[in-house]
C-alpha cells in the first residue's frame, strides 16, 4: 500500500501536539519527531490556520485547538468503541464466569460502554450511571486515578463523596491517597464499598499514546472475590483482555469488501462485466 510520506510526517506532528497539553514549541517539536525546524513550524502553523492547533501568543506553544477537539466528538466514536470491544468483553464475562464492564471517561463523565451479567444464581447488577458513584466502585477509582489535577477537582465538587457503605471512602485525603495507590499498582478494587457483600477488580485500558481512558473490570460477590489465588486468576483474565482490546482501538478496522466493481484512475467505477456480458454469437 503507498504510503504519502508528508501526509504521514503531518499526521505524527498533530499527534505530538496533542500528547503535550501542557504545549510544545517548535524545536522540541522537531528534535521528538527528527524533522528539521522549518518543517515542524510549516506544518504546525498550517494546522493553526485551520484550526486544528492553537499556538500560545505569549509563550509561542502549540496545543491542540477547538476544531480538532470538537472533530474528535464525533456522534458515533463510543459506538465505534464499543462494538469492535464487544467480542472480546463477552468472552472474559464468560471465561471468569463473573459480572464484567467495560467504562470509559469523556470529559469527566463516567460512561458504560458494554455491561455483560454473569450466569450465576447469584451475580452483580452494575447501575448504567457510572459518575456519582465512582469512588466506590473499582471501574470508577481507576479512571479517577488517571484524572488530570483540573479534572478531579471537578468531580468532587460535582459528586462529593456520599457514604454508601461502612467502608465507602468519604474523605478527599483518603480517597486522593487510594488513587496514588492505584496509579502505583496499576489495578483498582473495591471490597463492599458501594453496596454489602459486593467485591470487584478493574484494570486500565490506554490509547494509542498511552494515556488512561477506558478501564474493564470484574464485580462478584465477596465471598467468591476474595481469596488471593482468585484475585489473581480474575486480574490476569482482565489484563489479557485490556490488552486485547487496546489493540483493536489502537488499530483501525480493514475496509469491508464491496461487491462494487474496482474504479479506474479516475475513480469512475469500471464496467462489470458479469452485469455486461458479451453478445452472444449470432446463430
């Protein structure tokens, strides 16, 4: 497949001015992509024109602007998310046998992009409403983990902390404290902190540049989420998958066949010739 290369060099200088939201000037710009200075300054005040990249009067920084950030709102991206995750959801609900959820965080919003129940007697029903319980739930402490500084102020002042349980974390120290924890050891749990005799265990799922924004989990009755062997077998079951599914959202879908003849260079569809067989000889 050709590839255009100034295309692809643009593509990796919006991408490294999106990575840094604290901004990136110029030269760091080029030494990280090992373009020359004229090229990354062509390419990113280009972007700005457009309105894609915004660039900092004062400090001369690029950052991403509004017209890419409303681009990438797009009304259909978390089903897109959702359906080329479902697969491999279903299968670990069903390889643990446990209650398994798939949440992601847009804007500050907690959103449940696939929920699938366990076939147990006795099993978890998660709530659809994922924001004004986050701190007592694994799926939500993880992704709060993962909140920028801005973000989680906002989240305690539009949430708090409500008691659900004995055990819910009710303090901002505490909780500020559990979720360095969770950055440390790269997982969440929660052991009857939104609702009595409920355990459950989540992972994080990163973007292609790395960044925390999805996670999947598992909730179980205490009694069967609660012993180390188990824990272990149900975190090694989500961090295959995690990893299963950045994958897929790190790569996009091949196109789907079309039964449409190939187009011509001008891109005129060619004439199919079994709609337009030859005459037959004349008898």
């Amino acid at each position: 497949m050709a590839t255009v290369l100034t295309l692809e060099k643009s593509l990796h200088v919006l991408e490294a001015i999106v990575r840094h939201p604290e901004g990136i000037g110029t030269r760091p710009l080029a030494q990280l992509l090992g373009i020359s200075v004229a090229t990354a300054h062509n390419i990113a005040t280009t972007y700005t024109r457009a309105g894609y990249v915004r660039q900092d009067e004062t400090t001369r920084l690029f950052h991403a602007g509004v017209r890419l950030m409303l681009l990438s709102r797009h009304p259909s991206y978390l089903r897109s998310l959702t359906n080329s995750a479902r697969a491999v959801v279903h299968r670990v609900a069903g390889e643990l046998n446990e209650s398994v959820m798939l949440v992601t965080s847009d804007h500050g919003r907690l959103i449940n992009l696939e929920y699938v129940p366990s076939k147990q007697a006795l099993r978890v029903q998660e709530p659809e409403d994922m924001s004004g319980v986050a701190h007592g739930t694994a799926f939500g402490k993880l992704l709060l983990a993962w909140f920028s500084a801005a973000d989680l102020d906002s989240y305690l002042r539009q949430h708090g902390l409500p008691r659900h349980t004995a055990r819910t974390i009710t303090h901002e120290a505490a909780l500020r404290r559990e979720l360095a924890a969770i950055r440390e050891q790269g997982f969440s749990e929660t052991h009857d902190e939104l609702c009595e005799g409920i355990s459950a265990l989540a992972v994080p799922i990163r973007d292609p540049w790395g960044t925390v924004f999805a996670s999947l989990g598992a909730s179980a009755p205490t009694v069967r989420l609660n012993e180390p062997a188990q824990i272990r077998l149900t975190l090694d079951g989500l961090r295959a998958a995690a990893a299963e599914i950045e994958t897929l959202w790190a790569h996009s879908n091949p196109p789907v066949a079309s039964d449409a003849p190939p187009g011509n260079r001008r891109g005129r569809p060619r004439k199919n010739p079994k709609n337009n067989p030859a005459p037959s000889p004349e008898l």
